[in-house]
C-alpha cells in the first residue's frame, strides 16, 4: 500500500494548529496504521455542527472565495474554498482532460445545475481553466440545449446520463467525451449500454464526489471503475462499526482526508458511502482505485449469518434489471436455528433474471438467498425486515 507519509504530516503538522483540530492530531505519523489508530474519524454531524455557529465557527476562513451549498443535517451548509482551493481542484482535474485529450480545440456543454449547488460551476470551472469553450447550458430544455450544442460544434458533454440520452434524442451530435455524473452510471448496466449504444464512438467517463470533498474519483482512459486524485486526497476503507482498517479489497466505508485545502479541511472524513479499495500500477499517476465506485450506504447495517449486510446495497442487485421496479424487500427470519434470507422483488422476473438476481445478489453481499419471490405490487414499506427472534 502507497502511505503519502510527506503529504500526511505536512496536513498533520499545519491542522494541530486549526481552530478545529487543536489537540486532536498528532503533530506526525510513521505510517497508515499509526495514522488511522491516533487520528478519531470525524463524522458529517460534526462538519455541519460547526458550520451551523455564527460565523461557521472554527471552520471560518475569510478568505474564501466560493461559497456553494449541500444538503446535509435538515438544511443547506455552506462548502468553502480560497483561491488556492479551486486552483488545486481545477489542477488535478486538467490532468485528467488532458489524459482524455481534451484541449483549447474543444467545446464543453454543461448540463449539471447552477443554483446553489456545486456541480456545474466545478464543471465550468475546470473547464474554462484547460482553455476550453464552456457552454453553461445547465439542466432542462432538451430541444433549445441540442440545437444550441450543435450550433456551438460541442464535442465535450458534462451531465446526467440520463439527461445526455434525451439530448441526443432532440439532435445533439454525440460528443468526443461525455462526462457522467449524478445518477449511478457504471454501476446501472441498463442505463449504461443504452449510453453507450447512443454514442458508441465516445469516451465515457464515470465520476464520483461530495459537494464538501471535490473531486474524489474519475475514470481515466486505461483503466477500470474511478481513480482517486491522490495529490487531493488520502482515501481509506474502514470497518463502519469498528472504525478499523479493512484489507485490500473488502467493502466497508469510505474515509478521506484532505492534503493540502485551506477551507474547510476535513480529516479522516467518513463519508458514510459503501465502496472497496484496490491499489494498482500508476495510471496516469494514480495509484488508487475504487473498482465499482460506491453501491450502497453504510447506514442500518445488520448481521446476518454471521455477515456485515447493509441494506442500501440491495439496490445494486436490481439496479437496472428489465422485468422490475427497482422496489424491493429482505426478509430476514429465523429457521433451524439459523439466518434465512428471502428477497421479495416487484415485478416479473423469467428464470434467467432470477439467476442473475441470486448471483449478483451473493457477490454483492457475500450471502445466499434462500428464497426469492416476486410480486405484481410491493405495498410500501421498509427495505429490511428482520423478524428473527
């Protein structure tokens, strides 16, 4: 495993002084384990507890120079960056453009939203740094927004997948790259064959952020699942109820840790998302890599037959598989003295389907369905009831 020793006591030494972090931090590490046993994690609840003090408390920092918002806690908190910020992000992200071959020669459609919230501006922004035209079309008007790309010679679209079908419905010509981002992309295998059927020559590039950590991940060219900007971030995979370092490659929750932000720095963050982690050779110099992005959250895990199951993960299973809803149910009962399992799933599902569902199912969450029912109709509900006594 690549431990960034320099970068992580250069953020130690520098935030043991931050109004936050005073007598939390060592002042340095001698390495990841060290790291992760003396650094407490630090959890959104007390992000948004400080950002919610008059003045965002110890998270103050005058010199911020963009101020977007997040849905967290009930309401919008504010998410901080200097100059220096933007400069950083719209750094790391050029490298990835120029990794894709995008140039002052191209032309950027962006369909991500503006108000308030932070993607389309990140977009434009990054964008506009690499020299390139930056059309800032934001979401909705598919017609007006397909003849206007078409008119403006637009050969890179930013947007939600979805979205991007219904402009190439309206007659947008297919870009040379489409950015996703918004909606899960890679991980919906219907949404994403019906992208790549509808642009079957371009670069498809998944993404994956928070508004408060930004960027986390990308795909680049070479390479599978996203990529982390690890001269932004230090991403580890922890055991969510133990708060311990999982190994390579098991699933648990992702934890980052900013290298270098002046606002709003955050610390071991646990991003409460559901993801595994894998180490590769250099790409593009990147070393670190999320192989199915995040497939769930980390929230109301239960264990069943002696297995860590969390319940937004079940979503993945479906995700995507023609004959259902999406809507689904686990049971979770007691038979013999042991755990059963049974999934009830809205819709029609031939056998094929259903062998894929119990397949996809066990890889998912490394447990076997002892049954699995479908319905015409699913009454509402919770996704998990566990009726074991």
């Amino acid at each position: 495993m690549t431990f960034p020793l320099d970068a992580i006591n250069a953020t130690l030494d520098r935030l043991s002084r931050h109004p936050f972090y005073a007598g939390r931090l060592p002042r340095q590490v001698t390495c990841a384990d060290e790291f992760a046993a003396r650094v407490p994690p630090m959890r959104r609840n007390d992000l948004v507890g400080e950002m919610r003090k008059p003045g965002f408390g110890a998270f103050a920092c005058p010199q911020a120079v963009r101020m977007n918002f997040s849905p967290m806690g009930g309401g919008l908190v504010p998410i901080l960056h200097t100059k220096a910020d933007l400069a950083r992000i719209n750094a790391a992200a050029g490298s990835q453009l120029s990794a894709c071959g995008i140039g002052p020669d191209d032309v950027c459609a962006v369909t991500f939203g503006y108000h308030l919230f932070v993607a389309g501006l990140f977009y434009q922004s990054q964008m506009e740094a690499h020299g390139v035209t930056c059309v800032p079309a934001g979401p909705g008007e598919a017609d007006r927004t397909a003849a206007l790309c078409r008119d403006a010679g637009v050969t890179v679209l930013a947007g939600n997948p979805s979205f991007a079908l219904r402009l190439l419905e309206a007659g947008m010509p297919a870009p040379r790259v489409f950015f996703a981002g918004g909606e899960p992309f890679t991980g919906n295998r219907t949404l994403y064959d019906a992208v790549r059927q509808a642009m079957p020559e371009t670069q498809l590039i998944d993404s994956f952020s928070l508004s408060e950590v930004l960027p986390v991940a990308r795909t680049f060219p070479g390479g599978e699942g996203v990529h982390v900007f690890d001269e932004l971030l230090y991403a580890e995979v922890m055991d969510p109820e133990t708060e311990a370092p999982v190994a390579e490659g098991e699933r648990g929750e992702l934890v980052l840790t900013h290298l270098g932000k002046e606002a709003q720095p955050l610390v071991r963050y646990r991003t409460g998302d559901l993801t595994l982690l894998q180490h590769t050779a250099p790409l593009h110099g990147r070393r670190v890599n999320l192989p199915r992005v995040v497939f769930g959250r980390t929230d109301d895990m239960v264990k069943v037959k002696g297995v860590k199951l969390y319940p937004s993960e079940l979503r993945t299973v479906l995700l995507g598989l023609p004959g259902t809803s999406g809507s689904h149910r686990l049971l979770i009962d007691s038979l013999n003295g042991g755990d059963r399992l049974t999934l009830i799933v809205e819709g029609l599902l031939d056998e094929v389907a259903r062998e894929t569902v119990r397949r996809s199912f066990k890889s998912q969450t490394l447990l076997s369905l002892d049954s699995l029912e479908t319905v015409e109709s699913l009454p509402e509900g919770p996704v998990m009831l566990d009726e074991r006594t």
